[in-house]
C-alpha cells in the first residue's frame, strides 16, 4: 500500500541505500518458494530497519516473527561485534530456510534463533534487549509488549510493524474484525503508555518507533 504518489514512492526509494545483494537473492528465493511472500520486509522498508539499528548500534536485539529471515539480517547490521539478535518463529517448516541465509552472512554467529511460542520464549530470555522488533500475530501486539518492556533497557527502541494495517485503522471497524480491533488497541496503548516515546511512520505498512524512556 502506498501512502504517499506512487511515484514519489518509487523515487524515495530510488534515492536511498541500495539492497544488499544477498537479501536480494532471499528475496527473489522467498517469492519463488514461500507462501505470501508479500510478509517479508522488502528493500526499502529493511534499508529503514538497518539504519535505525545502527543509529542504536544494539548488544542485543529480539525480533518476533522471523518469516524467512529478511528484517533479521538487516537489523543484524547495526549489533555491536560483541552483539546478538535473538529472532522467535513459529512455523517450523522455515527454519532451515532462514538459517541457510544466515550462514550465508557475516553474522551468522550473532543469529540466535528460538522457535514456538514467543509469549512462552521471551519470560525465559534472560537478557536486557536494546531495540526490539514486534511483527508477529498482532493479536498477541499487547502482550508482547507488557513483556517486552520490563525487558527493553531505558532509551531501548521498540519497532512495531503493520500498525496502519492497510489503512484500516481510520475506517468503521467491523464488530467482527478482531484483528483491525488488536491494531487499534495496540496503537492506543504506545500512544498513551507513559514509558515510551512514540511516533508513526508511514512506510509500507505503517512503522512506530517508542523510545523507552
């Protein structure tokens, strides 16, 4: 979805840093291989997620939903040489494809991957995280955040994707759209919770950056 003139869109994205090209060889493998690929983060969004990471230049990351492995590795650029990202999935069936790109990388030894259920995985990660990257079930949004945030050191970032949710946010919600609800609950509470710092990007899907105070 574009939220601004496509081709403004396509010229912002012209003009900024270029995709690196082992993401573009997951890419291209993800959209030959994987059911909706469009779940990835593509280039441009990924170029936003690498900057901001080495703007922080994190110890450690946690980033929840993994899909192939795209966000991971660019957010993996900006960890310290002495850093970690610890990365949660569900789906089984994509492990091996992510840690083949993994290894293909210079930061394979940083990866760290869990799979099941992050709402089980993250109480017993006992570390401090940096920055935090929230793109999962976004029915379980809320919950990842009350137990993130006790976890997220102060002036650690937390990255939430998907919060425009193609633009359903500002329509009349359907009673039945339990999903579009979850969004809107979820915005509601970075706006108004009194830890963080938060603003909306309009990038693909809508991108909120809070900053832990």
């Amino acid at each position: 979805m574009h939220f601004i003139p496509e081709k403004l869109d396509d010229y912002v994205v012209a003009h900024s840093e270029n995709e690196p090209q082992l993401l573009q060889e997951l890419t291209r493998e993800t959209f030959q291989k994987i059911l909706q690929p469009r779940m990835s983060s593509g280039p441009y969004q990924g170029r936003v997620l690498s900057m901001i990471s080495k703007l922080k230049r994190p110890k450690n990351i946690l980033e929840l939903g993994t899909f192939t492995g795209y966000a991971t590795l660019c957010l993996a650029e900006g960890l310290k040489a002495s850093g970690n990202i610890h990365t949660i999935d569900k789906n089984e069936e994509l492990y091996d494809f992510q840690r083949k790109y993994f290894d293909k990388s210079e930061y394979a030894s940083q990866i760290i991957q869990h799979l099941g259920n992050a709402l089980d995985i993250i109480p017993k990660l006992e570390m401090h995280f940096d920055l935090v990257f929230i793109d999962a079930d976004k029915d379980n949004y809320i919950n990842y955040f009350h137990l993130i945030i006790e976890k997220l050191n102060p002036g650690g970032i937390i990255l939430s994707d998907n919060v425009l949710w193609s633009g359903k946010v500002i329509e009349t919600l359907d009673s039945k759209d339990k999903m579009t609800k979850a969004v809107l609950d979820y915005n509601r509470l970075l706006k108004n919770d009194e830890r963080i710092e938060t603003v909306v990007l309009p990038i693909r899907d809508g991108l909120t950056i809070s900053l832990k105070k």
